[in-house]
C-alpha cells in the first residue's frame, strides 16, 4: 500500500476561491441537477488540468493509486473515479 501525504490543492480546485475553476465547475453541475438536466462526463474538466495531474503524481509516488504501477514520464494519465466515465 503507497503511504500518501497529502500535498496542497491545486489553485485550480480550491475551494475558496469561488473563481477557480473546481468551484465554478461544481456550481455548474450542482445547479445543472438542481434544473433536472442531464450530467454527462463531458461536463466535466477541472480535474484533467496538468497542475492536478501532477499533484496527483506527487502524492502517490509517480504510480497509479489503484494498482500502484509505475506511470511512465511519456504515458498520459487519466483522473478517475473522481467523476463518471464517457460512455
């Protein structure tokens, strides 16, 4: 199991700047289902951004949080299970 420290959020996500783009985006979606509408996963992006990609590196050592292999420095990564999959 990869011991984790949690590092800082990334300005992008954080939670009390109402301009950064984690809050808008939950505001979006919050109010999207407030209106009934359908969410789909292109409604979201402020988890893809490169600052949360490597935040997301550094916390678990450059290896994936679920099988804990290595990523490789060329390989892109992919955010999951922090919001639905495309279908």
């Amino acid at each position: 199991m990869i011991p984790v420290t949690r590092t800082d959020c990334p300005p992008s996500l954080d939670p009390n700047d109402p301009d950064a783009s984690g809050p808008k985006e939950f505001r979006k979606i919050r109010d999207m289902l407030a209106n009934g509408e359908t969410v789909k996963s292109d409604d979201f992006s402020a988890y893809g951004s490169r600052a949360v990609r490597e935040a997301l590196r550094e916390m678990f050592h450059g290896k994936c949080a679920y099988c804990e292999s290595k990523i490789a420095g060329s390989q892109d990564t992919d955010v999951e299970h922090y919001r639905p999959r495309r279908a």
